[in-house]
C-alpha cells in the first residue's frame, strides 16, 4: 500500500449543506432558519441555561453548603499496602508513586492504620496515624515526617 492509495472510508466524508444558493436547492432564502426572529439573525442563540424568559433552575434551586478553599486532601496509603514491599526498604512519596500507591503528582501522603505489616520498612511520608506508627514501628521500622 503507498499514499496515494489511502481514501477515507465509504460514508465518512459528506458535503456540508450549502444554504442560500438559490429556490431551487430547497435551501434558498431563509436559508433553513425560518422567518425572522431571534434565531433566524445571525448571532442570535439563547445562552445556556436560558429557559425562555422563565426563571432557570439554576436560581430557582436554593444555595446551600460550604466550600473550604483551604481544605487539605490527602493521598491515603495504608499499612497493608505496604506489605508489598521488601523488607528494610526506604519508602519515600516518590517510590510510592512509582508503585501505584499514590497517583496525584504532588500529593500530600498520610499513612493509615488498616492491615498489619510484618517486616521492617523505613517511610517518609508528610502525616501518619497513630495506629499505622505503632504497627509500622512494632515490626521494626521507622517513620520519618517531611
């Protein structure tokens, strides 16, 4: 096959209409827009959300709740995702990363309590529970904060 033998598939290309070319088109004069009115002029489109004069849902619904624009998330990692690792490894968010544990590229990792952990691991991570620092520390290993 060369590049001149490339053609779209049947059916995938088609003529845009062609409006205003005359009466007997069947697309002359209004050119498929009807008579007058808003959107027969060009430029004229109800914005989004417009209902026709009616008061649009979005302020007919009441307002309610609070958004913190300073609300801290978490990348939540917990201890029996951990075990995947070998022992005496220095786990940092990097490596975590790297293994799948954590996916958002600047997270802020928290290590959680849920599962056990039998080998030793060094982490360095930004907050840990209290739960996840004794298991971690209860089977020889150690947590650092950055």
């Amino acid at each position: 096959m060369r590049i001149h033998d490339l053609a779209p598939l049947k059916g995938s290309k088609q003529k845009g209409k062609r409006v205003g070319r005359g009466p007997g088109s069947g697309h002359g004069k209004t050119s498929c827009r009807g008579h007058k009115g808003q959107k027969a002029r060009s430029g004229g489109s109800a914005p989004p959300g417009f209902e026709g004069g009616q008061m649009p849902i979005q302020r007919r619904l009441p307002k309610r709740g609070f958004t913190n624009i300073f609300k801290k998330t978490f990348a939540v990692v917990n201890v029996k995702d951990l075990k995947a690792f070998e022992p005496n490894t220095t786990l940092d968010i990097e490596s975590m990363k790297r293994a799948g544990l954590v996916r958002k590229a600047e997270a802020t990792v928290k290590v959680l309590g849920k599962g056990d952990i039998s080998h030793p691991l060094t982490l360095k991570v930004n907050k840990v529970s209290k739960a996840a620092r004794e298991k971690i520390e209860s089977a020889g290993g150690t947590v650092l904060l950055q």
